[in-house]
C-alpha cells in the first residue's frame, strides 16, 4: 500500500507545484501583461485580430455582448463540424474509405465537442478519418476549452470594474490570447514528448505488423499525439481510440500517465491561483484552493481503497487479494496491467474531478464503492472541475453560503466587495438548479422507455448507474462512460446531447448575468458588518454547504444505483 499511497501523494505535490507556476503565469496572460511569448505570438494574435476584425477585437464588452458573441462563435463551430463528420467521404486523408457519420451521431458528436465534453458513442480508430480527427475533434479541444477559461475570466472582471463599469473584456481577443499563449505551447511541448515515449503522429492509417505467434495484424495509427496532448491539457477528454488512454498507442506507460494527470489538473488548479492574482487577494484564493483540495484528496481515497480491497466473491473463490510482490491484489478487472490499481484509481479520480474524461482503465469495473466518487464529483462539478466551469460552479456554492450566512448572523452578503441581493440568488439557483435537472429527469425515463432500457448491457442496480453515469458525465462536461451502455441509439444519442446543451449554456448564461450585475454595482470597503469570506472558517462553511447540498440533491439516485449495488455485491449478488 506504501507505493500506492507514494505515487498519489507525488501526483497531487506536482499538481500543487505547477499550478502555482502556472496561476502566476496565466493572471500575466489576462490582464495583457508582457510575456516572454509576446514577441512570438503577437504577429499570429494580430493576424487573427484582422481576419475577426480589428474593431470587434477591440471593443469592450458588457455581459449581453460577450455571451451573444460567444455563443454565436460556438454555433458556427458546431456547424462546421456536423458538415465534416457527415460528409467525411468527399474530404481528403482518408485511405481507409470510411463513410460520413449518421445524422443523428454526429449531431450528438458536434454537440458534444463544441462543448468541452468530447462524449462519443463511436469508436473513434474505425469511424474517422485523420482529416476529421484533426479538424472535427482537435481543433474544436482547443476552442472549447478557450470558451470555458474566458467565460470564468470574465466573470472575475466583475469584481475588478468600478464605478459601474460594465465592461468585461472582448471574447474574441481574450479567446485568442489564451490559445496562442496558453493552450499551443504546452500542447506541442507536450505532443514531442509524447511521440518520444512512442505515441503515433502520422497521417498513415495503418500498419500490418508480424505478431510473435507468427501471424499478421493490422494496427490502427494517425495524429494521436496532437490530439492526446490537448484533449488532456484542456480538460475535453474523448480519444483517438475506442480505449481512449487505456490503450498503449494512447498512453504507454507509467510516466506518460503521470504527465496525462499533470496535464488534466494543471489549468483548473492554476485558474484558483490566478483568482487569487487577480483580486489581489491570495487569502481567498488559497481558501477556494483548500476547500476544492480536501474534497480531491478524500474522494480519492475512497475511489482507491474499494479498488484495493476487491470484492467478496473474489475472495471466497480463494484468490489472494492482498498486495505483494508479483500480486497486485484487489480488483484488477477492467484494468491495465502496466498501471494497476493505484495508477488507475488515480486517473479515476483525477479524470472525474477535472472533469475530463480520459480513462485509463473501464469505470464500468470498478467496484461499486469506487465508482461512487467518480460520479459525485461529477454530480458536484466544483472539485476543481474543468477549467472555468468547475470555478464558476464552485462560486455558485459560495455565493448561497454567503447569502445563507449572512441571514443567520445578520451580516451583509458581500462577495470581494459586491453586495449578493436577490437577482444574484435567483439567477445562480437556476444555474445550479439545471445541472440536477438534466441528471436525473433523463435517467429516470431511460430507466421507463423501451428505447432506454434496450441499450442496458447490465440488468438491475448497475445497469442504472450505467445511465446515472452517462447523464452526469454529459451535464458535467466529461465524457467519460461506465461503457456497458450501448450509447448509439437514437434515444441515446439525441437525449445525451440534449443534456449537454442544457448542462453547458444556461448555466453560462445565468452566471455572466450574475456578472453584469455585480459589475453595475459599486464596490464597497470592507467594515464591521462584512462578512469575511477569506478564512478558514468560512471555507468549512463552503465545504459544508457544496456536501449538504449535493448529497441532497443526488443522495436518492444513488442509493438507488453504486449504494444499494455494494450492499447487494457484499450478499453475493451481481448483475
């Protein structure tokens, strides 16, 4: 257990390390300060600057400006892509002659990517051709990442105006600034060092190789480094192939997987520490890093220790469950070898609370206590979470512990300054309200119609986490699947994107007009009646009101689903 507790301990050192590093760094970014990439990136930024057009990246935005132009930027992508996937045959790089996408899939694949989601019910080595995985996949990983990190860069603006100032900076130019400094050069670093440890970049579609029992096989290659790097770096998961980072051409081994995690974790941590740059307030900002850092580590306890432990049958059939030399103990099933339990219980609990969505090994395996953090997390969205929205659902939670609190002492309900009246309350319980909502209402009528129930691989309690999951994962932004739902149905397909649309943009509406409001308003000094929100006191007071209300929420459905299947597992019944 030792070795396990050591790799866990150096993945979450690394993340802390790096993302202070890269906070720092990235408040420089959105505040136009000089960097050291300046002088290579601002020909390519002025370039894009005249294609959209030097005025429209110019001009300062309120909150109604900024959201109708990023929505409608989104809505063009989403476009094009549908266009690619669809029509995938007239396009070039694609010697294996496969066909466009079903109508209905892509639509789901076009909504899903466009979102920072990437969940895909399509095996991606045997359905697209390099050309779309480059320009329907990748490219939107970069895009949709870059939405979610100024949607929240935005929103902290509402703290900085004053005066009643309502400008919040300009979509387009914090967009590009943030893809050119940010996302490009990491995700190259990243894709060489990648294609160093032998992940494919090639616009080859195969290779016949001689198999040591003599025989021929046929593998599978294409620019999986480029677009392994990104998926990663900006929290989008999905994958070039069916296994995504289970597979050796993905993720070979342990240090490629160590950097993976490192690059899943590094923006949405790094986002706390810019906050904290930002407001000139690093007390508040380590506050929301404490809070966000408890709930990682204790949920990645208890996604590790059922993994480790196994589970009873496998012990009444006498199979040594305890780790040592040359055993790894525990439940293996689902798992790769070169990584084994504590490598992929890490990934899990990594991947769910970044919102990710790149596995190393099949969630659908684990047992069902450790399957049940990865779901809460998800359900919660503000255990870091992707970059931007998991911050911004982390506020949602503040702001009504703020609001509560100060009814029940008699202070006044500020936040850095901003005063949280009724229109604030109102319009960040709709946003919170949605993410519940488009969870369990679809789960429960899958679980009714024949349309849903005929995609189950799984009878009973597990066949409905199997739904649970796919629903939180599409409302969170993930993407990831317990994986014995067979998800390319009609149903499946246009319900699941529906969630996604519903879990990405009415929230993100809401929230920036929380922002509008809040920047209209004067900021005020800070006096007796202040309620501080910059102690440890209050940050237990968060984590309080984030656990209370989510379990709450979410409690019902999973006792129905992981809960009530771990007390069934422990009778000896499976499904």
């Amino acid at each position: 257990m030792l070795h396990l507790w050591l790799q866990a301990g150096l993945a979450l050192l690394a993340t802390f390390l790096l993302s202070i590093a890269a906070g720092r760094y990235l408040s420089r970014v959105v505040t136009d300060q000089k960097t050291l990439l300046d002088p290579l990136f601002n020909p390519i930024d002025n370039v894009i600057y005249r294609i959209v057009g030097k005025n429209t990246c110019s001009q300062p935005m309120n909150w109604k400006k900024y959201t109708i132009n990023m929505l409608a930027t989104n809505l063009v992508m989403a476009l094009l892509i549908y266009l690619i996937l669809i029509l995938q045959n007239h396009f070039p790089l694609n010697p294996l002659k496969l066909s466009g996408m079903e109508p209905l899939q892509a639509f789901n694949t076009a909504i899903s990517f466009i979102t920072n989601t990437n969940w895909q019910s399509y095996a991606g080595e045997n359905t697209l051709s390099n050309f779309s995985q480059m320009a329907a996949i990748t490219f939107p990983m970069f895009t949709s990442a870059a939405t979610g990190f100024v949607v929240a860069i935005a929103f902290i603006r509402a703290f900085l105006v004053q005066g009643g100032n309502d400008n919040l900076g300009n979509f387009y130019r914090d967009m590009t600034r943030f893809i050119t400094r940010v996302l490009l050069p990491v995700a190259i670093i990243a894709a060489l060092f990648l294609v160093w440890q032998g992940v494919p970049e090639t616009l080859n579609a195969s290779t016949v190789v001689n198999t040591v029992q003599g025989g021929h096989q046929t593998l599978i290659l294409g620019p999986v480094a480029a677009q392994e790097s990104i998926e990663n770096f900006g929290t989008n998961g999905g994958g070039f192939y069916n296994v995504n980072a289970a597979h050796p051409f993905q993720n070979p081994n342990p240090l490629t997987n160590m950097v993976l995690l490192l690059l899943m974790a590094s923006l949405p941590a790094a986002l706390v520490v810019m906050f904290g740059c930002m407001i000139n307030n690093r007390r508040q900002s380590w506050v929301i890093y404490g809070v966000m850092a408890v709930m990682l580590i204790g949920f990645l306890i208890f996604t590790v220790l059922p993994e480790q432990a196994g589970t009873p049958l496998l012990q009444q059939a006498g199979i040594n469950l305890h780790s040592g030399v040359g055993q790894p103990g525990g439940n293996m099933e689902g798992k790769e070898v070169r990584f084994g339990i504590a490598l992929s219980g890490l990934y899990a609990a990594y991947t769910t609370a970044f919102t990710t969505g790149s596995v190393n090994a099949m969630h659908d395996s684990l047992t069902p206590l450790g399957s049940l953090p990865t779901m809460i997390q998800m359900m919660l969205q503000c255990v870091f979470g992707g970059k931007g929205v998991g911050f911004l659902s982390f506020l949602i939670y503040g702001f009504i512990g703020i609001f509560v609190a100060g009814l029940m002492v008699g202070h006044t309900p500020e936040f850095m300054g901003k005063k949280i009246e009724k229109r604030e309350i109102i319009l960040v319980s709709l946003a919170l309200l949605i993410h519940p909502m488009v969870i369990l209402i679809p789960s429960s009528l899958s679980m009714i119609l024949p349309s849903g129930v005929s995609a189950l691989n799984n009878a009973g309690m597990h066949g409905y986490s199997e739904v649970l999951y796919a629903f939180t994962s599409a409302a969170a932004n993930n993407g990831s699947a317990f994986a014995g739902l067979n998800a390319n149905t009609p149903w499946y397909n246009l319900s699941i994107a529906l969630v996604i649309l519903l879990g990405r943009y009415p929230p993100i509406i809401f929230l920036m007009a929380v922002a509008g409001s809040l920047a209209a308003k004067p900021t005020l000094p800070p006096s007796v009646g202040t309620l501080r929100t910059d102690t440890l006191l209050f940050g237990a007071w968060w984590l309080a009101m984030i656990l209370i209300v989510g379990a709450l929420t979410f409690l019902p459905a999973l006792l129905l689903g992981p809960i009530a299947e771990h007390f069934a597992m422990i009778n000896h019944q499976l499904f």
